[in-house]
C-alpha cells in the first residue's frame, strides 16, 4: 500500500510539472485513484493488522514505519500492535528448559563431584539471563533482513 501510494505522489508530480503535457483526465484518475487509496490508507489507524504485519515482516520491522510513516503515526501504529501481540500471542509462554536441562551436561562428563576439569568448566560456563524485553518488542527493534527471495524460499 505504501508504495502504490508513493506511486501516486511521483505519477502526480511528473504530470504537474510545467514543461510536463497537461493530461487532465490523467490527472483525474491519479486523483481518483489517489482519494481511494488514501481511504484504505486512513483504515489502518482503526484496524492495525497492516502494521502489524509491516512490524512483524523481518525485511521491514519497526524502521520500515519509522522511515516511510509520518511521525505522528508512529506511537499509535507500534502500540496498536503491540495490543494485538499482547492479547493473541503473549498468553502461550514456552516451557522453558531448566538451565541444567540446556546445558551439555557436566556432571555427565564424569562421575566424580569434584572433578577439577567439571569446577574448571563451571566457572567458564555462559550464564543465560532471561530477556528483559517482550519478544514483541525484541523483534521489532531488530535490524531489518534484507531477503531477496519470496517467502516460500526463505
């Protein structure tokens, strides 16, 4: 939607220009086209399942609508979002494993409890800290991908 409606802007400008030929019925249509457009446009304040989907598209995310929306639509468009996240999505938590469950298993090395090798990889061991961040907002504040296939190839 939003590059038709970029579409329309430059179509419109090209055929404004002075030196452009005047092509009024095409002017018309642009506008026509443009008011329709513009209709659906404004719909998605009252359904936010189009930023929604921008939010969640890994090429797009959340710097897709803060590059090509206009500011004032920002908070609104993430928050609404962010609202149907919350109500559809974030009730289902994984089980998640407990830590000695996603470990490879030290204790399984070896038998003996003080085993220096088992203290030596303790003390290395990577400590996992649970995520500060909804996986909503993880998700949208991550750095777009570019994908250069259709979504059936990725």
């Amino acid at each position: 939607m939003d590059a038709l409606l970029l579409h329309y802007e430059q179509t419109k400008q090209q055929y404004s220009e002075p030196d452009a030929r005047e092509d009024r019925i095409m002017l018309q249509a642009i506008d026509m086209g443009w008011f329709v457009l513009n209709k659906y446009y404004a719909m998605t304040d009252n359904v936010p399942v189009y930023a929604a989907a921008l939010l969640l598209d890994p090429s797009k995310r959340q710097a897709y609508i803060k590059q090509n929306w206009p500011l004032q639509w920002h908070d609104n468009s993430i928050d609404a979002a962010r609202q149907i996240w919350d109500l559809e999505y974030n009730t289902f938590v994984p089980e998640r494993p407990e830590q000695e469950d996603r470990t490879v298993g030290i204790s399984k090395l070896t038998k003996e409890k003080d085993n220096q090798l088992q203290l030596l990889l303790q003390s290395i061991q990577v400590k996992t800290a649970p995520p500060t961040e909804s996986d909503f907002n993880m998700f949208i504040s991550d750095t777009p991908i570019n994908i250069d296939c259709t979504p059936l190839e990725w």
